[in-house]
C-alpha cells in the first residue's frame, strides 16, 4: 500500500524552536527551526519511507475558530522576533526540494491535514500525520496514523486506533466528543466545567456519544446531569471549535506529492550556502551523489 506523510508545520516548528538553543547560519540568520525541522524530516523518511509527502501550515491570517470564539488561541504570545524570519527560510528550503506545501486563509494546518487524509484514504493510500497537536488524533482510522513526538524531535510515539484508546479511554472517533467535555486549555475554551478526562472517558464509554450523552441526561447521577446541563452550549461551541473540517478548500494532487520528484541538487545547493554542514550529510546518507549522478533524483 502507498504512502503519505502529512507534517504539520506549524506544529513541527514550534517543536524543533524550544528543542534546540539560537542556531546561526554562515550569514548570522536564526536557523534553529529550520535545522531541527529538516532533521526530523529526514528521521521520518528514512523510518516511514513514503511514496508521497506534503507539509501544511497556518496563516496569520484569523481562522473561523477565531471568529466563533474571541477566546480561541487569545491567550498565545506573540512569535518571538527570532522566530518570524525563519518561516520564509523554511518554506523556500521545501520549495527547493519540491515538496507540496499547503496554507489556506481562515482555516489551520489541523484542517488542511484533515481534508488531505481524507482524499488520500478515498485512493486507498496509508497517510502518517506528524504532529504534536493531540487534536488530530481524531483523525485516526484504519488508514490514517498519527506521529508524535514526545521527547524533543527524535523520540516518537506511532497512534493507531488501539493507541489512541489505550491512551485516553476513548476511540478515536469520540476524541471531538471528549474534547468538547473536558475543553482546551492549551486552544483557550473550556468544556464543562468540573468534568475531568477520567469522568469524560467513562461517560464516553457508556454513552458512546456527545448527542447520545445529552438526550440521556436525565439517567445520570445528579451532580453530572447538573454540570452537563448547566454547561450545555458551552460544550457545543467547544465541540464546534475540536471539530476538524475534513473538506475545507484545497486542490490536492497525490502525484505532484511523490518523494521522487524531490530535488535533492538543488536542496543540497542551498544547504551549502546556508553552511548546514550535519544535514548535508545527512541528506548525502539518504541521498547519496550516485542517485543524483544517475538522474534519479
């Protein structure tokens, strides 16, 4: 079965930024997110080994979310000054190597990497998300995987269905449910309040669904039956905001995304110039000159 391997950007780099101190280049421009993002790229090739890649990313731009809900992301600190620069480096180094990016105003990464992995399922293609967002554990299924790192950008955990409910208590498919009564303090909106993961997961398990929950409200124990009602809309909107939109408006080209259109000359072109020493051999290792020499990439 062919392969797709879906990063999600904005994910990856806030991960590779904290994980390393202030790199520099040869010219002095901050590169810590772009080494430590190239470097886990290549990690998770060389494990994965997909046929396909592509990579997605927020816009600056406010999202739907941001507009259903002032409070969403309100509380996030503005990206430090040394950071900013580097998203450009970054989208240019992928441009050189060929990798298919995707960004849309109004919508994040999460539902660009929803909508792919849905397209890509209806080819009958396996998709490996690679994120550190939870929230996109909702999007496992018999085709689609999720890849987190959990020490640093080198240590990882691989999420299929049986993980995800290992994990947390409940299937894949009840992550927006569970989502929606537990809240997001890390997106900034609450779901009901006094109801934690334990009591979520086992309602969950009882109840199956977040609707089915709620129409049988009544059969619970006063104190939750009081706590869901009293929180009713306030754990419907956090259900709208866990959603992710699995049809938001992209083109999508399985083809144009297969690793061997990659150009590894030219990737290795702009590492030399950057003085990117450890990942020019590592792309060597991966890549060695005889495939470039011979036409193959």
């Amino acid at each position: 079965m062919n392969k797709l391997l879906l990063i999600d950007g904005n994910a990856i780099m806030h991960r590779a930024y904290h994980a390393y101190p202030p790199l520099t280049n040869s010219k002095g421009e901050y590169v810590s997110i772009v080494y430590g993002f190239f470097t886990m790229l290549f990690l998770v090739l060389a494990e994965q080994k997909p046929e396909y890649l592509a990579v997605c990313f927020d816009r600056p731009k406010p999202t739907f979310r941001q507009t259903l809900y002032a409070g969403y992301h309100a509380h996030r600190e503005e990206l430090p000054d040394d950071f900013v620069p580097q998203i450009g480096l970054l989208h240019t180094l992928l441009e050189t190597m060929g990798v298919q990016i995707f960004e849309v105003d109004g919508y994040e990464a999460d539902d660009l990497l929803g909508t792919i992995s849905v397209k890509a399922k209806e080819k009958g293609v396996e998709t490996v998300i690679v994120t550190g967002d939870r929230d996109l554990l909702q999007l496992v299924n018999d085709k689609v995987k999720v890849l987190m790192p959990i020490t640093g950008i080198t240590k990882t955990v691989l999420f299929d269905e049986a993980a995800v409910e290992e994990k947390y208590g409940v299937k894949a498919s009840q992550v927006v449910d569970y989502k929606a009564l537990i809240g997001d303090a890390s997106d900034g909106y609450p779901g009901v309040t006094g109801i934690g993961p334990k009591t979520a997961a086992k309602l969950l398990q009882e109840y199956g669904t977040f609707e089915n929950l709620y129409m049988r409200v009544g059969e619970l124990p006063e104190k939750i039956g009081l706590k869901l009602a009293t929180d009713a809309e306030q754990a419907a909107l956090a259900k709208q905001l866990a959603t992710i939109i699995t049809d938001s408006p992209i083109q999508f080209d399985l083809k144009l995304c297969a690793c061997s259109l990659f150009d590894i000359k030219s990737l290795r072109r702009e590492f030399t110039e950057h003085g990117f020493n450890s990942l020019l051999k590592r792309l060597d290792e991966m890549y060695g000159k005889e495939q470039e020499q011979l036409g193959l990439l």
